[in-house]
C-alpha cells in the first residue's frame, strides 16, 4: 500500500535514468517537486535547482527541500530563466495542460527543453489489477484498527485503510479523469505525443523507464529493485520518458 519512503525509492531509481540528460550544473526547475526528493538529490549532484508545488500538495507536510508553493497556473520565475525542466509523474494531474505548457515555453532559455516522466498505460492496467489484493490487505489492517477504538490514532488508520479498500475496488481515475478508464488510453505514448506536439513541442525522444510497479506498491521494497526492472520487460515499464522542447520560436 501506498508509502512516501518507497515512493522516494523508486523516484530515486528513475532519477538516475534519467539525470544523464540533463547538462552539468545547468539551472533545473522542477515542476511538481512534491516533498522536494528529487530536487534535493539534482541539487546534490551540483544542478541549480528550482522546485516547486501547489500549496495544497498531499506531499507539502513532507517537505525535504526548499519548494515554492505556486498558483497551479504561473511558474514564479522570469522569462528565459531556466535550462531544463523536469517533472515525475506530474502532467497528468494538470487540469489547464496548455496554460501550464505555455509556462513551460516562458520560462525555458532559447535551448531549453523538458524531462517528463509520465505514467504508462502498463501501469494503469496492472494498478487495476492489484487492486483486489490490496484491498483484502487493507480490509484485514482495518479490522484490526476498530473505528470504535478510544485510540485516536487507530481510527485514523482505520478510517485511511477504509478508504483504500474502496478505492483499490473501483476504477477511480488517477490523473485529472474521476474514472480510471479512459486512462488505458489517455496515458498512451500516442495520446502523450498528439498532446505536446498540439501545444508546440517537439517530442525528441520517448522510451520506457524500465522499472515495473503499481499505484498500489503492492509488495514494496519485498520486491527488489532488481526484481522490478527484469519484470519491466515482461509485464511494462511503470513510466515512460519524454523529452521535448518547445518548437522554432517567433
């Protein structure tokens, strides 16, 4: 089930697939830094670094790093201010994807380009799959967990596994979607492509992570890392890499 330090784990494991695009200490914005993980680890390997997140993040109470909270609509930095841009498994949560784009093409200096991470159609599909699991799982943490209890804590995690089990049951859209459905196709290379090139980027380049898991981390760190990426090349990689940068400017 779902964990922040295992999440970590394996943004620290896509980080390094694909840190090697990005130029040597050129100023990197991440867009969507939720605790701020990966901008910490870029800013240790001597990038300049710039995260940010909305206010109202799930992850803002798990800050590592020094993000900026933003509007959800305009990236507080100047025109032409940054080399690169980097986002993990954020776009798809983007409600106004061409404002934020346009963003994107604004703040980006004449060579500029981006790195996103974006969730796989492979992941979509075997998150629904591992739901029955995970909700038996959570169902079983529950029962041991009574609402009635008089320890406040146990009702929280009571109510919280609740809340999986309904949640892992049915088809809940994880990205910008209520259902999850469309998400068979709406996380699809193509549909991913169709939507930068419509906003006027060049996609240059898109291929798998290679590291196989599920929005429900069922097994966890059980599973190796090792053990993930062989399975990518059977059963799909969990994310896929686009890199793309905004087209011939006026």
């Amino acid at each position: 089930m779902f964990n922040i330090a295992f999440l970590d784990t394996l943004r620290v494991e896509e980080l390094q697939l694909v840190v090697g695009k990005l130029k040597p200490r050129s100023r990197v914005l991440e867009f969507g830094a939720g605790t701020g993980s990966q901008a910490r680890d870029l800013a240790q390997l001597g990038f300049d670094v710039v995260a940010i997140d909305l206010a109202t993040s799930g992850y803002s109470g798990e800050r590592v790093f020094d993000v900026i909270d933003y509007d959800g609509l305009h990236i507080p930095l100047p025109d032409q201010s940054v080399d690169a841009i980097f986002s993990s498994n954020v776009l798809e949560h983007v409600e106004d994807t061409d404002q934020i784009f346009r963003e994107f093409a604004r703040v980006l200096r004449p060579d500029g380009f981006c790195v996103h991470l974006l969730p796989s159609v492979a992941w979509r599909a075997w998150t629904f799959v591992t739901g029955v699991p995970t909700a038996v799982l959570a169902a079983a943490q529950a029962i041991r967990d009574p609402f009635l209890s008089t320890d406040d804590p146990r009702r929280k995690s009571f109510r919280s596994n609740l809340k999986t089990v309904f949640g892992s049951l049915l088809p809940i859209g994880h990205g910008t979607s209520f259902e999850g459905i469309s998400e068979l196709w709406t996380f699809s290379r193509h549909a991913w492509r169709s939507k930068f090139r419509n906003a006027g980027f060049v996609v240059e380049e898109v291929h798998p992570v290679g590291l196989f898991h599920t929005g429900h981390m069922l097994a966890g760190k059980r599973l190796p890392i090792a053990a993930r990426r062989r399975l990518a090349a059977v059963m799909g990689s969990a994310a896929n890499v686009f890199v793309i940068r905004p087209g011939v400017r006026g």
